[in-house]
C-alpha cells in the first residue's frame, strides 16, 4: 500500500469489481445503487471536466460543502486523481465561518449540495474573493439563480463524458502524476478552543490510518457501512472513503439528516461510526420508548435486562460468567434482545466504533447488555482518524483500547498522551510542523497507559481544574456521569481556583418533556420547560443521585438548568459536539460567577426566560463536601 493513492485503488477496485455494487443513496424513499464502474466513470468526467475547462493543477485546493452524497465523493477523488487537494467543510458552518475556511484553504473551485449552500457564499461573495466557481449538484430550488460562477454539476458530467471521447481520438497531453506522499485532503481541526486548523493529510496517511484499524477489525467485501457523518471530519473519511477503496464495502447514504435513524434500521450496517452523542439520543429514546410501552413488555424486557447486565459485566471486566447466566442471556436474545437490535438498526451490526469523544461507562453496559459489541476509540485529525482502538473481546469500560499495529504511544512528564505513526501530518495549511521530536504528537489530552497496552484518557491538558484546595479535578469525569442519565444532555464543570465545583446543564429535551407529559405538566418551548419548577426539582435529585458515586471534592455543589440547549450555530459546540469550553466561560461567566455567590437567580438578558435559577444540592450532600 505504500505506493499506493486514493485514485489508483478506485481503478484497480472498478477494473475487478466493475458490476459490484460500491455506493447506495436513498432518494424519495428509494436506495439506488451505484457500481464500482459507474463510480469512476463519474470521476473521470469530473476530472478532465475540472483539468479543461478550469485549468485546475496539481497541488491546487477544491472546498466541498454538503451532506454525505455520491457527488462528495465523486468530486473528492476527481480532485485528487489531478493530484489536487479536497478541503471539507462541515455543511452547518455560518457564512463567516466559510469566509475563513475558504481565504484560509486558497480554494478557487467550490462545491456545494444545494441552494442554502449558495446562498451563503452568495451572501459572503465580496469577502471570498479567490472563488471562482460555485458547482452545485442539487437543482431544487436553483432554477431562478442567474450568476456566472454559478455552475450545474450534472451539465459538467455531461460535458465530461464528450471530453473523454475526445482525449482518446486525440490522445491529449498526460494528466498530471500523483504520488502516494502528495496531499489528498485538509481537514480542519475540531477546534474547542482558538481557530480552526487546517491539517494536511496525504495518500498515504490516509491509507496507513485505514490500514491500521483493518489489521484489527477485518471487514468482508460487500459488508454495509452507514455514512452519515460529515466527510469533513476524518473518521469519516477512513471508513467511509479509504475503507471501501481498500476491501470494497458498500456506503450507504441516508437521504436527509432528519432520516438517518429510519435510513439505518432499513439498512441495518456491519460497521458504524458515531459520537457520543448519537449513541446516548439512540439509548434514551429506547429507554423512554420501553417506559411507554406495555406492561408486558416492560415485564419480559426487564427479566431478561437482568441477564443482559451480568453478560455486560463480565464481558467489560473480563469475568467468567456462570453456565446459566449464559443460557438465560441467549433464550432473552431469542426472545427481546435481538428483536430490540433489529428496531435500533444494530441487527447485523460486527462492530460499532464511538469516536470524538469518550461515552460514559454506562453507555457501554446498556449496548453490551443487548448484544452490540461497541468499542471505544482515540485519534484526531493529525493522526488521520483512529489510532487507538477497543479489541473485540477485550471492551473496557473508561478504557480506549490498544494501539493500532502501526501506532507506538508514551505518557510524557506532563501526563501528556504521545503518538507516533505513519497516518501522522507533517503539516498544517499556516505552515506549522505538527511532529515534535523524532516524529511524535501530542493531540493535548492526559491520561495513563496500562501495562497491557489499555489508554486511559483522563481529560484535556488545559481543561483540567485545580480548586482552591489545589486538588485535580478531571471534569470529563463529572460531566460524562451526569450526560449518563438519560435526562441529561450535555453538562459543562468549572471550578478553577474555586472552593467546589458547579456545573451548566442542558436537559435532554425529548426525555425531560415525555417525564412531564406523565406529571401533566404543560409548556410549549424549551426555556418554558426548562425554568419549570417540577422540571429543575426532578433534575436537582437525578444529579444528587449521580454525585453520590463520585469522590467529595469532585462533586457538583451547585448547577443552573440553561434556558437553551447548547448549539453549533451559537458557537457552544464544534461541528463535530464537542463542547467548546473556554467559549462557554466566556458567554455565561456572569451566570459561573453567579454560583459562587449566595444569589438563588441569575438574570441572563432582559427577557424573563432568561432568569436562571441557582440550584444547591441538597444539605445531606453538602455535609461531605
């Protein structure tokens, strides 16, 4: 694979498996096919369409904006076949987050899905001014657009295919040769702090990091992969564009955000990829959906859970389990445990990989407990995706798994986590070298590596907190115990030089509401619900409850329900869910402060949904603190 690029595995994959079938779209409820052959066909249309009529060269950055679409993926590896650079941008950016991926990035060419997408640049147009062309791929809405960068991606194809006739009657000049260590991508850093930083990956970064994870986890020509994660973000570009190239696994893409979850249990993947954040919404939507189920069903869900629980167990702590415990767990899979897979999309589901972020220990039981082998993994976009990785059989709860084969780590003096691999960048788009000496990075988390090779991630370097009493306090730790009640979205811990530690809360909207429906509780909006008093009282003793497991000097004393849930467009999460922390200081630091007075409310604005109350957990729990 050394030699190897993107573009040459899709012609050896398209030369051997011409008929087989590479991609699926739904659209208007229907999954249309698209063959090996037919994929590169598109891509070579593409490309000596973007080489003739664009004059695009090698080393030359291409930006697309869109959802997970045949045409990302075609337009990316036409791109690279002329030896140039896709930069992916996530589809929510703001348009003045576009204005500096875009001057950042030096693009002349953009791609985009739709009319939204163009509006926006249409809306920045004086503030990009390298852009060119703008090629939009969805015609809904465009039909009354005159502007003459506009460009309709099927009339390129068009074009594409009378081209290539041409260049083999008249045997034009030589596309440009691409070589495995040339850029193929930029990716952009998640950015939970500072700007965002454009990272260049080469082919054979890429390739190396799906190498990596396949030597692990083998996958079998044809297996199902559900893409639906933005291209933009470089897991996503490892399992949903490398991946396939390499072993020829099918992508199947949902026909709009608001589908995936019916998209994926149609589909109903080998392999799956995903945030925290989707498997605790997929986790609280079953358990709200089980609560409102019938009796009978909650009845032989919870006989059996029993079950699914001491499977858990032993498999997340390496424990033998008893010959009946094992009889009882299969006779519950006959009769709930797979019917429940099945419902969720997770029925034929071999392994499905949490990255991003940690998900709670919890979160591991539940999945595990129903028969989802759910593994945890670590990377980032300078390492080109995953580098550590759960072994089958060898899931921990905390833990994030072994190094892949081509992945060497150490823990530094500073309790910093160092990688070195062949997947790692050798530089950024601002021209920064990110190897440090002899070749090894540090992505800025803390944690411990076992003996047996387990890496522990404790948190960021510079999010953790050393109170008043100069104790560390890790708050990942706290926040990913109170996000493991399923009433609990998103929660953010400070407590830098304070006396104890407090914490923001976003309330999990669907399940909060479903809670209040059975108290009868009326509201009609987020802020309504969220400043109810009923509402702050049940979340107040969900979190007593959560703190009770936790260490005294790390426990929550105080914590305000926000009036909003934190969003990407407000600036409070990356595109990928991350919080942004330091952002979040920022903004509510008046509302932080306010914790560490003796105010029971705290007025956010002007309006009187933005008076929050301060809730002090009980004084039972005050006393250990």
């Amino acid at each position: 694979m050394d030699r190897k690029t993107l573009p040459t595995l899709l012609a050896e994959r398209s030369a051997n498996h011409q008929q087989e079938i590479a991609l699926r779209q739904k659209h208007l409820g229907i999954w249309n096919e698209v063959t090996w052959g037919e994929y590169v066909k598109k891509v070579n249309q593409l490309s000596i369409v973007l080489y003739e009529y664009f004059d695009f060269y090698k080393g030359e950055s291409l930006a697309i904006i869109g959802d997970n679409r045949p045409e990302w993926v075609y337009t990316q590896l036409a791109v690279q076949s002329l030896g140039g650079v896709a930069v992916g941008i996530y589809p929510e950016s703001l348009p003045e987050q576009l204005v500096f991926y875009l001057n950042d990035c030096q693009a002349r060419i953009v791609v985009v899905e739709n009319h939204e997408q163009v509006d926006k640049l249409l809306e920045i147009e004086e503030q990009i001014p390298l852009i060119e062309q703008i090629i939009f791929y969805n015609k809904q809405g465009m039909r009354n657009y005159k502007h003459p960068k506009l460009v309709d991606f099927e009339d390129l194809l068009t074009d594409g295919i009378a081209l290539l006739r041409e260049r083999a009657k008249f045997s034009l000049e030589p596309l440009p040769e691409v070589f495995a260590d040339d850029p193929a991508i930029i990716a952009y850093s998640a950015a939970t702090s500072g700007t965002p930083k454009g990272v260049i990956l080469t082919h054979a970064n890429l390739i190396q990091a799906a190498v990596g994870l396949l030597a692990i986890d083998k996958v079998k020509t044809k297996d199902d992969y559900f893409s639906f994660l933005p291209f933009a973000w470089v897991h996503e570009q490892i399992l949903g564009i490398v991946t396939p190239l390499i072993e020829g696994t099918v992508v199947n893409f949902p026909e709009r955000p608001q589908t995936v979850l019916g998209d994926l249990r149609e589909i109903g993947p080998h392999t799956l990829l995903a945030t925290p954040r989707v498997y605790q919404s997929i986790m609280s939507s079953f358990t709200n959906r089980m609560e409102a189920s019938s009796k009978f069903k909650k009845t032989i869900f919870r006989y059996f859970k029993k079950f699914g629980d001491k499977v858990a167990y032993a498999e997340l702590n390496q424990e033998s389990l008893r010959f009946i415990d094992k009889a009882m767990y299969i006779l519950g899979d006959m009769v709930i445990f797979s019917a429940i897979r099945d419902h969720l999309g997770l029925a034929r589901v071999k392994r499905a990989y949490v990255a991003g972020a940690a998900l709670h220990s919890e979160a591991f039981y539940f999945y595990h407990s129903i028969g989802v082998n759910l593994k945890q993994t670590y990377g980032g976009t300078e390492v080109a995706g995953i580098a550590f990785v759960q072994r089958d059989k060898e899931v921990r709860a905390g833990s994030s798994g072994k190094a892949l084969p081509n992945t060497m780590a150490k823990i530094g003096e500073d309790g910093a986590v160092y990688i070195k691999n062949t997947a790692v960048t050798n530089g950024s788009v601002n021209g920064e070298n990110e190897q440090g000496l002899d070749g090894w990075i540090s992505l800025g988390d803390c944690g411990h590596l076992e003996d047996d090779g387990h890496l522990y991630i404790l948190d960021r370097i510079e999010d953790i907190i050393v109170n008043q009493n100069g104790e560390v306090i890790y708050p990942r730790l706290i926040e990913s115990k109170l996000k493991s009640n399923s009433y609990i979205l998103e929660a953010v811990c400070f407590g830098q030089n304070k006396p104890y530690v407090t914490a923001i809360i976003n309330m999990d909207w669907i399940s909060v509401g479903r809670w209040a429906d059975k108290k009868k509780i009326t509201y009609t909006e987020y802020a309504e619900l969220a400043r109810h008093s009923q509402v702050i009282e049940f979340l107040e003793r969900q979190v007593s409850l959560l703190m009770n497991e936790l260490p005294a000097f790390a426990r929550v004393k105080k914590f305000t329900l926000l009036h909003k849930p934190f969003s990407v467009d407000d600036g409070e999460l990356t595109r990928t869910y991350k919080i942004r922390r330091k952002f979040i200081e920022n903004r509510y630091e008046m509302l932080i402060d306010g914790m560490y007075t003796e105010k029971e409310n705290i007025s956010m604005g002007m309006s009187e949904n933005e008076v929050l109350r301060v809730v002090q957990l009980n004084r039972e729990q005050e006393v250990t603190l």
